[in-house]
C-alpha cells in the first residue's frame, strides 16, 4: 500500500461533515496524516497544554487524554497499515477533539479499517451502546478479572473503557471505501 498524500484516499474517503468539521472554531485539536507512537505523544502534549490554557479542570483534561489515547491506540492497533507491526507502523488516519459551549468535548478518529472489521466493530459498539452504566462498570470489573473479555476481540476492552467515559452513547459512521480500495473508513465519536 502506497502512503496516502493530500489528494488522495483519506480526504478522499471522508463523509462530508468530518471533513468540513476542520473549518469548525470548536476544534481544540485536529490531526490527518500518518499515525504512530511518536505522533500520539505529541498530540496528547498538545492537547494537554492547549486544555490547559484555556482553564479546563485537570480532573477533565485527563479524561480527555484518556480517550483520545485510547482511540489512536485503537487505530493503531486494529487500523490498516502502511508498514511494520503496531508497535511500529505508520498508519494513516486522523484524529479531532472539539469543545462545545456546554463543556462538552467529543473526540473523533477515523480510519480505514477491513469490511469484516468495521462489521464486527459496529457489532461490539451496538453491543456496549445497549447497556447500562451499571452493566458496563460489571463488565470492566469481570474484565479485569479475566483479562480480556474475548481472545479475539481486544478492541473491544478499549471500547468498553471509552462507554464508560463516554455522556452518550459511542457513535460510529462507517463509510464504504472506493472499488479499488476495499473496506471501509470508520470514525468513532466519543463525547466526555
């Protein structure tokens, strides 16, 4: 797989309002290109400072490094690679965290992901989405015991944590990638 450039497939493959969302004045933070280790480090430093400033309580900015983390993690390990393994790779996808006038804040990533993948994972979100916050919190309390909640299935643990941070429901928009470009570009929403 070629590396994507500023005309090619993510802009391409992004539904309109994640894309015009880049002109939004709520944008704390915004990243499209290439993902790793290094670039997720640098994004959490500057989602901190940039909170920060602007008088977000601590208690606050950390669950939204949280979850922001989380989420690169998740398209780190589970989105399509350009090269190496997950510890390694650079993979392309992006991410956007914006602040309402309420004090909300939804954090947003997006990547190209496998049909089988994006299925399974829409299935795992209406899953969490269906339940309680009592019900998840006994899920993520077994979970610890267990260590995993399905040999395979280890996206599902960070999705379970984000449910539970997460005011609404978990919202998922999974869009069909080009014909010579199989699967689909799945962006995940989280408002904390």
């Amino acid at each position: 797989m070629s590396l994507p450039t500023e005309s090619t497939a993510i802009e391409h493959d992004l539904p309109e309002d994640f894309a015009l969302a880049l002109g939004d004045d709520s944008i704390v933070l915004g990243y499209k290109g290439l993902l790793d280790q290094r670039v997720l480090v640098a994004l959490t430093e500057s989602l901190d400072a940039r909170l920060a400033a602007q008088a977000v309580p601590a208690d606050r900015i950390h669950t939204v490094h949280e979850v922001l983390v989380e989420q690169v993690q998740n398209v780190l390990n589970h989105g399509e690679h350009n090269s190496g393994t997950a510890n390694d790779a650079l993979t392309p996808g992006m991410c956007l965290v914006r602040h309402d006038a309420s004090g909300n804040f939804e954090v947003s990533t997006g990547n190209r992901v496998s049909e089988a993948r994006y299925h399974e994972l829409q299935r795992q979100v209406e899953d969490l989405n269906g339940m309680t916050p009592e019900q998840l919190t006994g899920l993520f309390q077994s979970t610890g015991r267990q260590g995993r909640l399905r040999p395979d299935s280890s996206s599902r643990l960070g999705l379970l944590q984000m449910a539970r941070k997460s005011r609404t429901p978990l919202r998922i928009v999974g869009r069909p990638l080009r014909d010579d470009a199989p699967g689909y570009y799945f962006i995940l929403t989280v408002q904390v």
